[in-house]
C-alpha cells in the first residue's frame, strides 16, 4: 500500500515536471513575482514538522502548511526526529529530470533505511516554537525522516520519506520548497478479556485481545503500517488449543493476511500480519484487531495473563514500557481452586473411609443425586478426606470479582451417593463456595450417624425368611388354642 501511494505521486510529479519543462522552453523564463515551474537545483529548501497530541480531526497532507482549525489542538514538545537526505547509485537524485523522478517510484522508506546517505540533521520539537521541529537549509533532493524520539505513550511514526521541493497540491504546476508535514502518533490501545465460567479444569478458557489499528498519515491521505504482530506469552499453568484471528469491523481476514504460531517452548503464541494483511490493516484502520486464544487451565492456581502489540516494525525491536515500544495489556485473571470434603461419625468424630460424594454446578441435580449429572466424583480415603481440585472460584469470573446473585458466581453442592456401610447418607445436598485462601472455607466436615433400629430383609430364602415362618406358626397356633378353650368354657 505504502509503494502504491508512493508511486502515484512521483508520477504525478513526473507529468508536472514534463509539462513544466515544456512550459519553460516554449515560453522563456517565468515571471520572477510568479513560482517557476522548473526546479531551481540550486535552491535551499525546509522540512517543517508539526507535532499534536493525536488530533481527531483529519489534517491536510499535502506538503502545505495548516493555518486555521487548530483549535483544541495541543503542540507535543520533545519529540525528536532525523531528517537523512537519501543518495542513489550515482550521489542525490536528480529531481530536474524526469529520470530522477522514475528512479524515485522503486524507492521505499525500508529500502532507504539502508543508505547511503548524504546530509543528516537531528531536530526536537519545541526547540523554537511549540510542537514544531524545522530541518533548514536543505538542498533539492529526497529526505527519509525518522522518529527517533517518540512521545511519551506513543507508538512512532513509520518512516517516510519527503522531497525537496514537493508539487504544489494547487496549482500543479509549480514546486513548494519549504515542505510541512504533520505525523500523527497513533496512541495503540489494546485490552484483554476472559471466559472462563465453564467453572472446572481441562474445560476452555478463551482470552480475547483487542487492539487497534495505527492511523498515521504524514504527506498525504494513506495509511502506512510497516509492521503488526501481536504477541501472547501463556503462563505455563495454561495450556494453548487454538487461535482465531478476525478484525471487529470490515472484511473477513484470509489465511494469507497473518500467520500464527506456537513456541512450546516458551508458551507463546504470535500473530504476524503478512504485507497483504498489513493493507487490510490500514484500509480498516477504524476497526480493532481481535484475536481469540482458546486454552485450558492445568492446575489449581490465580493465572495472570497478558499480551504485548507491536504496532509498527520499529516496536519490534524495543522493550515494553519504554518510548516507542509495544503496547502491553493490563493484566487479567483466571482463578481456580479446589474444595476439602472430611467424613466423620457424627459422635466420636472418628474419619470415615469409603463415602462416595458427587459434585453439582446447581442444587436441583444435587438433590437427584444423579451419578451421570455430577461433575466429579471421588470417595473419602482412610483419613476420611475428599478433595475436589480444579473448580473456578464461586465469586470470580470472566476476570472480575462477583457477588451471588450476579452472572457468574458459581456456588456448588455436595451429594453424598454412597454412605459408608452401617451409616446414614446425607440427607440433602450441602453448598460448598471456593475462593482464595481464607475467604471461603477450605474443608467441609460432613457427620455421618450408624445405622439404628433398621431391620434389613433379604427377598427371597435364608434364614430370615425361616425365622418369620416359625414365628408365623407360633401365633396361628396360640391363636386357635386361646379359640378351644373359650368353647370349652361355654360349654361348660
């Protein structure tokens, strides 16, 4: 995109040139109150730069300077640059010659980045006026400027090259010298939420980054993007599943626009727009990046987790938190815990081994004690102890605190399936809450009384059965005895 606009323009300044070539010889010499046509090569020329604090409302980027509707624009002192005049094969370019202009079309502020280089200048805004920077006395020929100190908070600006003298956006026809321009630092913000309320481990966590789009138009209306990568390092309690990459607004992202991969090693995943992603980028600069990191929590922990965005290709190479580095996330949680259950009779309180307990995500199934809708299930051991790990907290969600009552407060419930033998089940569910250390109880004791006065019947046979049938005889039998002798004592 960038070599695109580029190129127009040169060639735009081509045709000028030649029509203004062919003005001249035909005509004889411009009037000296009017602008020539024809570059004066021995001429001195200016690169003003005007700096403000992110201005909303669009500037002109023409080369001409902006008097009016600056209102509310506040000037940024201290921002440095470097102006370098850009040398070709055979010294500066020649930019009276149509031939000058062409060899300009291939050139691109990376391939100038490499020199060779003529004259170079280091210039500060504010040095003289607020929020201006002015690289003076200059000679014909092409500059590549570079944003060596960046506003605090700010992403520079890519690298872009200006000429000296730049077409008259007016009259086409004749050539300003002293060139304004006003690079605007695009303050890259970028956020990062969780989803974790499918509330026990090994179930998805899905982080979602949002981040903008550079907009830093500087000579005229394009927006140049050299370099977008966002980068994700896991904690190593996570395990990374997958990676969704789209844009907030706009188009549809292709496989051919970015590339994302995955450093086991480091845990890190990195997202790299491609050129061709580079040019959505740009022609959406409105819109937010949004990249969704699909993982699992492994363990019993509070997992931070934060992602870095490197706006522009100079980012690439410099640290977070320092002037013109990547942009960090603030940080976001996903917090997990676990629950202690410990069987006891309810007198002696002596442990109870072999209580069998299901864990709900809600009292109705709890109350079914149904097997299948549990969660986990696990058995009191020898020391009477169940613990039940990997549960998110009950009043943490989605990287935030919350009451009962709110979306996302989880409160679980205990059934016991199967009591120890000789002793009573629980007769209704309990409510366990999980949460940080000392703010939800650790360890649930359950009571569990001996069996009293319950008379067990086997179905069919043994002697139980035998038992009842002789006992059955006894009281037909004492029952016709006590019918004799009433008889007998009528009688009589």
């Amino acid at each position: 995109m960038q070599n695109t606009t580029r190129r127009g323009l040169l060639r735009t300044a081509v045709v000028a040139l030649a029509g203004a070539l062919a003005l001249a010889s035909g005509a004889g010499a411009a009037h000296a109150a009017d602008p020539s046509p024809v570059i004066d090569p021995a001429a001195k020329g200016s690169i003003t730069i005007h700096k403000f604090d992110h201005p909303t409302t669009a500037l002109p980027h023409d080369g001409t300077e902006v008097t009016t509707g600056l209102e509310g624009f506040s000037p940024i002192n201290d921002v440095e640059f470097t102006v370098q005049q850009v040398l070709g094969e055979n010294g500066a370019y020649d930019l009276t010659t149509n031939a000058g202009w062409t060899a300009l079309e291939s050139l691109t502020p990376e391939i100038a980045k490499n020199g060779p280089f003529g004259s170079s200048t280091t210039i500060t805004t504010g040095t003289d006026v607020d929020g201006v920077a002015v690289a003076g006395n200059l000679p014909v020929g092409v500059y590549l400027v570079t944003e060596t100190k960046p506003p605090v908070g700010a992403a520079p600006v890519a690298p872009f090259l200006v000429t000296v003298p730049i077409m008259n956006p007016t009259t086409k026809s004749a050539w300003l010298y002293d060139v304004h321009v006003y690079p605007k630092n695009s303050i890259v913000g970028a956020t990062k939420t969780v989803d974790d309320e499918p509330t026990t481990l090994f179930h998805n966590v899905v982080w979602t980054i949002l981040a903008d789009i550079p907009d830093t138009p500087v000579v005229d209306d394009s927006v140049v993007i050299d370099g977008y990568k966002i980068v994700d390092p896991l904690d190593s309690r996570l395990t990374y599943t997958s990676t969704a990459v789209s844009l907030t607004a706009g188009p549809a992202l292709t496989g051919a626009d970015y590339t994302v991969s995955f450093d086991s090693a480091h845990n890190t995943v990195t997202v790299l727009f491609t050129e061709k992603g580079r040019e959505a980028l740009a022609a959406n600069h409105d819109a937010q990046v949004k990249v969704e990191i699909t993982t699992k929590a492994n363990t019993t922990a509070e997992i931070p987790n934060t992602a870095i965005v490197y706006p522009n290709l100079p980012s690439f190479s410099i640290e977070p938190g320092q002037p013109g580095g990547p942009t960090k996330t603030p940080p976001v949680e996903t917090k997990w815990g676990s629950v202690s259950i410990h069987k006891v009779v309810k007198e002696s309180k002596q442990n109870l081994s072999g209580a069998t307990f299901g864990l709900y995500l809600n009292e109705t199934d709890a109350l079914k004690a149904d097997a299948q809708k549990a969660v986990k299930i696990g058995t009191t051991g020898a020391d009477g102890m169940l613990r039940f790990e990997g549960l998110r907290y009950s009043d943490f969600a989605d990287g935030k605190d919350v009451v009962e009552g709110e979306a996302g407060y989880q409160a679980y419930w205990i059934a016991e399936l199967q009591a120890p033998a000789g002793y009573e089940p629980l007769t209704k569910p309990i409510k366990v809450i999980v949460g940080a250390p000392g703010t939800a109880p650790a360890t649930y004791t359950v009571e569990n009384a001996p069996r009293q006065n319950v008379i067990h019947l086997p179905l069919t046979g043994g002697s139980g059965a035998a038992m009842l049938t002789v006992a059955g005889a006894l009281v037909v039998a004492g029952t016709l005895l006590i019918a004799s002798r009433r008889r007998t004592t009528a009688q009589a």
